[in-house]
C-alpha cells in the first residue's frame, strides 16, 4: 500500500489545467486531506491544499506542521487570520481521528483503511461562490456536507453512510462552523486574498 502523502497526488489528474488563464472558467481552491488508518491506535495524516492546479502547501504527516510552497502564500495567512485557522486545524484533526475510530468500532469495520476529505470553493466568473465538502471512504463516496442545508446527507446506501450522515447532524455547532468556513471564510476571505498575494503566478 502506498503511503497516504502518495495518495494525495492521485487527485491532481482530475484537476484542470490553466484553471486561471481563462476568466470565464470557474476558479477553485481546495484542499485535499487523506487519512490513512493501519489500526485502532494509529493514524497518518496528509493534506494538499491548490488553487486552480498550483499546490500552495502541505501538511507534513510526521508533525502535522504546515510548509508553504509561495512566499506569497504565508503572507496571505498572516494577513486573513491564517494564524488563528492553523492553530485550531489540529483539535479538529483529532476530532476526526476519534470519530473515524469510534465509527469503525459501532459497524464493525476493519483496518486498514482510508479516508479521504475534499473541501474547498468554487468562485464563479459572476463572483457568487459555492463551498464543498466531500467525505470518501476507502474510495467511495460516503457523505457529503450540503453548505445551502447546513447539514451533512449521505453519499451511498449503507448502514455506515446513514450513520456517519445522522452522527454529524446532531452535531449542530459543527454544522454552523463548516457552513461559515466554506462559505465565509474559505470562499470570500482566505480566497480572495490569496488571489490578491498571488496574482502574477496563478495567471
């Protein structure tokens, strides 16, 4: 099997190049997380964030710290409170590995397994947006968040899908969280800044 910081590049085939070059073409950032589970007690974690197809930074699976790929790209953090979003990233990674953990334990799942996370943005060329978040499981769709709902729906017919779905939505705060961050945050303010900081190289 190979290693979750491998897995991440199996998503960049599908992205579309030259995603910038044309304005009349959605523009999208996303950040591709994959979680690889070898059993109960452990859990690697890597992540890949882009901008149209330009890797602006990656999460080191060893200590989950952040390393920029642009100048540019930190200084748009420090200026749209990145600071403050990066020091909350690993409580909810935590909370993730638990609830992935708890869920394998109460549908009698087996390790290894992979979890996949695709969020993101899509800013149009009228300048409305739509935010996304897209939960797989060993390489199949399990849930998805409904940013417009503000709550999660399941993505397959199964007794996981329906479970993980119903879990998440009784989670109200968390539900009102991911709506502002992909909507608010991720789609006006951390987007649009970063397309500020980077303009002449996503061009």
């Amino acid at each position: 099997m190979q290693p979750p910081h491998l897995l991440l590049f199996l998503f960049l085939p599908i992205l579309l190049p030259g995603m910038w070059a044309d304005p009349e073409e959605p523009q999208v950032i996303q950040y591709l997380l994959t979680s690889l589970f070898a059993n109960i007690s452990s859990a690697e974690v890597s992540c890949v964030a882009l901008v149209g197809d330009i890797a602006i930074f990656t999460l080191d699976p060893a200590d989950w710290s952040i390393h920029f790929h642009w100048p540019w790209v930190s200084q748009a953090a420090a200026e749209d409170d990145g600071e403050k979003m990066m020091s909350q990233y690993k409580i909810a990674l935590r909370n993730m590995i638990r609830f992935v953990h708890d869920t394998v334990q109460q549908t009698k799942q087996h390790y290894p397994l992979v979890v996949q996370f695709r969020a993101g943005c899509v800013l149009y060329p009228n300048t409305t947006s739509q935010g996304f978040l897209n939960v797989g499981w060993d390489g199949r769709d399990l849930v998805a968040f409904e940013v417009d709902k503000q709550g999660w729906e399941a993505q397959q017919s199964s007794q996981m899908a329906e479970l993980v779905s119903k879990s998440l939505n009784r989670q109200k705060s968390l539900r009102i969280l991911l709506e502002h961050l992909l909507s608010i945050w991720v789609c006006q303010s951390n987007f649009l800044t970063l397309k500020r900081y980077g303009k002449e190289i996503l061009e």
